[in-house]
C-alpha cells in the first residue's frame, strides 16, 4: 500500500503479477500452499515505507502532464566537460568492475575537493570511499554502525531514505523538530531539546546541511553547540551535504568536519548528482576516519559492490573544475530561486526563502485552510498542472508537517515561469 493514498504503490503490482505467475505455472494447489506467504512479503522492518514519494510524484506528472517541480531534479545538462568524459570513458574502455573503494582518479579528486573548498585532509586510500550515490553512502554508514536498539538523534523534517536505512538497521530514532521562526521564516530547533534528545545511548548524530526539504544551511553556531554535544557523549556524527555547493548570497556552507575535534568523528556523504547535474549517474562519496570509513564499506560491498565505473573519471573531471563553475551554478541556481519564490508568494502561500538547495517549502493554509498538504499535492496536477511534494512525508511524525508543501527550482526560468503563472490560479 502507498504511504498516502490512493496512487497504487509499484510493489502492490509486482505481488499481483507473482501471484499470477505462480497459478499460470503450479496450478491452483501450488497457488493455495504459498499463498499466505505471497501476500505478506514485505520484512516488517519496512511495513509503512511503501513506495518513496519521488518515485509516484514523478509518475503522477507523466501521467498528467504537469509541470513537476516536486521530485529534484534538473531538466538541463551539466558542464560538457564531464558529459564528455563519460563519453569518453566508455569509449575508452573504463566499462568494468572499478575498485572497491572507487576509481583512484576520483578518491584523488575528492581529497582535492575537500583540501581546496575547506582546507580539510583525507587519506584518498584510507579515508574515501565512492559509492553509488549518496543514498548509498548513507544506507552504508548506517548499516555498517548500527546496531539493534542504537539511537540516531536527527532533524526532522529529512530526506526520506534516513528513516528507511534506520529502520532496516534496527536502529532507534530520536528527532527533534526544525521550526520556522515566526520573524524571520529561518527554519531553528530548540537548544534544549536537542541537548535532552543526545544522551550515552546515542550512537550517532545524522545530519544533513544544506538542508533538504527546508533550504537550511546549518550555521557554525548551530553546528558548534552541535559538536560540543557530540564529543560530550562520545557520538559519531553522519553528515550528509549533497547540496554544499548549492548555497545563496548571504550564506555560508561550513562542513562539520572542519570543527575542531569533529574530523576524528566524522563522516561526511556528498555526491556529484547535485553539483553536475547528474543525477542519474549516482555518484556519490563519503570522507571520514579511517575506521567510520571501514564500517561504512564492510556494508556497501555487500550493497552493490560497486557501480558506475566511466561515471567516476568523469565526476573526477567535474570536482577539478576551476572556482568559476561553482560560482556560476550557485547564482544559476538563486535566480531560479527567486523566481519560484516570488510566485509562490505571489500565488498566495506563506513561503519560506530558502538559503541553499532546490527547494522552497510552503505553508498551504492560506489556500487550502484545512492544511492538508498530501490531498492538496494529489489535487494539483489536476486543478492547475504542476507536481509538488507533501512535506509530511519528510517526518517522522507527519502531523508536524502535514501543512507543508515542496517546490523543486532547479528547472529552467520558462519552465518556472509558466509553473508560477499556473499556480498563480490558485490565489484566494
Ligand atoms: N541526501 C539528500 C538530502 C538528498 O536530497 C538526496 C537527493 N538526491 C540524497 C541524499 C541522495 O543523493 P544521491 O542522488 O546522490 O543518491
Ligand atoms: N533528492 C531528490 C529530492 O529530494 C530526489 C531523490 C530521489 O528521487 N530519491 O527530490
């Protein structure tokens, strides 16, 4: 079953379909034995998870026709220089398994990466390892450092694999919840309950700056009480900062593991999805102590062993690019930003102005005053042809954020344009 309604979940298919497999091809006996079995399936370590919202917004805009601006990501290629190297790689051969740990031209190019963007140093042998994606990244860490009952303090509002990989690895969750301050619209979390939710059965604090879905990039005050904590009680901290290079005027990304003490216990997860507009390739990385590194690989050689070798050499291209391509993606990316943002004030919602990433999330109660953001995302497509996404899903308890809603900027301006003059139709 779907997590939120009606759309019909892929898996709920596939147990049909394996049903009638399994009648066409033993009869109706061979049916009756395992048919208790086929119906429940699913580990109940997932039970609830359903089919991630992307996946069935991004089919529900196909199916329509809508403008999607729910799932993230962008409708124009990146940098030619990369696209070609990938090219090229292929052409040239690189079609193979890769190493273990990832391509050196790449695990060279990310300890660049890190050295030139933060002054931090990694070991390319010992302290990267290249995965397939961040997803990957983050299923590693949390697979290769949980254990059954291990308590992971996190933000909610979250991307929504972190519940998932928690959740398959027995793991305990312990959110606390990012507000939007009535003043100034910043997303914040209380101090105090932050320092009540991290205690000695904490094993690791899971981050994520910028932030997904509200556009907050943590600051370094936020991120200091944060660490002071985290050394306090002996925790790791998992940070995953796919959007790093995605920040606005004004703004700041601080990597966690630049704070004094933090490198020791830190890993950090990016990926080339966001940076490069390549997403599909699923490129992503982690940095850290040689030994998180090591827990984190003994799980993700079992996950996909490795993936997208002429993918590597490619997104190793990317990372060397000169300071210039970084810069221009970000103001890229703000006057996308604005864009979307004015219009969806303008539309009528009470917006709020993200610092970094794709997104703006809106509140919908000044248009749909019951504040029900996942019949008013399954509403959209229909009422004006556009795709968001439902912020509660981002939630572990979905009625924090159950008047939420995500628009997705990284489109063109024509594509923005016309989403705003269509959503323009819903102001009161
Ligand atoms: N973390 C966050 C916060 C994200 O928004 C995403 C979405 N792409 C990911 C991780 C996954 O990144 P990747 O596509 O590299 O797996
Ligand atoms: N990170 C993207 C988002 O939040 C998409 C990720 C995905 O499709 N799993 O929209």
């Amino acid at each position: 079953m779907s997590r939120f309604g009606p759309i019909r979940s892929g898996w709920a298919r596939t147990r049909r379909a394996t049903q009638r497999d399994r009648t066409v091809r033993g009869g109706r006996d061979a049916y009756a034995v395992g048919v208790a079995a086929v119906d429940h399936p699913l580990t109940s370590k997932l039970a609830g998870f359903g089919t991630t919202i992307f996946a069935e917004m991004s089919a529900l805009a196909v199916k329509t026709g809508a403008i999607n601006l729910g799932q993230g990501f962008p409708d124009t290629d990146g940098p030619a220089e990369v696209l070609d190297a990938a090219v090229d790689a292929i052409r040239s051969g690189v079609n193979q398994y890769p190493p273990g740990p990832g391509m050196p031209v790449l695990r060279e190019a990310i300890v660049e990466h890190q050295r030139r963007f933060y002054g931090l140093d990694y070991d390319a042998e010992t302290e990267v390892l290249v995965t397939a994606g961040a997803t990957e990244a983050l299923a590693g860490a949390l697979l290769g450092m949980l254990d059954v009952g291990d308590e992971v303090v996190l933000f909610e509002p979250m991307y929504d694999s972190y519940q998932a990989c928690i959740a398959l690895a027995g793991g305990v969750l312990r959110p606390v919840v990012l507000r939007p301050d009535a003043d100034t619209g910043r997303y914040q979390f209380d101090r105090d309950e932050f320092s009540a939710t991290v205690t000695d059965r904490t094993k690791l604090i899971l981050l994520n700056t910028p932030h997904n879905p509200t556009g907050k990039v943590f600051t370094l005050d936020e991120l200091e009480f944060i660490a002071g904590l985290a050394k306090r009680h002996d925790v790791l901290v998992v940070t995953d900062e796919v959007y790093e290079h995605l920040v606005f005027t004004g703004t700041e990304h601080v990597p966690m593991a630049g704070l004094p003490g933090m490198a020791e216990r830190t890993l950090t997860i990016s990926s080339g999805g966001k940076t490069f507009n390549t997403t599909g390739w699923k490129t992503g990385w982690m940095c850290g102590p040689a030994s998180m590194v090591d827990a984190a690989k003994t799980a993700k050689q079992f996950l996909t062993y490795v993936n997208g070798a002429p993918f590597q050499p490619a997104t190793a291209v990317g990372l060397r690019l000169p300071d210039s391509f970084f810069a221009a993606l970000a103001a890229d990316l703000e006057t996308k930003r604005d864009r979307l943002y004015t219009g969806l004030v303008a539309a009528g919602f009470t917006a709020y102005r993200p610092e970094a990433t794709y997104f703006t999330t809106v509140d919908i109660r000044p248009i749909q005053p019951d504040g029900d953001g996942i019949a008013f995302c399954l509403g959209l497509p229909e009422r004006v042809g556009v795709v968001a996404i439902p912020n509660q899903v981002f939630y572990a308890n979905p009625e924090h954020g159950r008047h939420l809603v995500r628009f997705a900027c990284c489109k063109r301006l024509d594509v923005i344009d016309a989403a705003v003059e269509r959503l323009a139709a819903l102001a009161p």
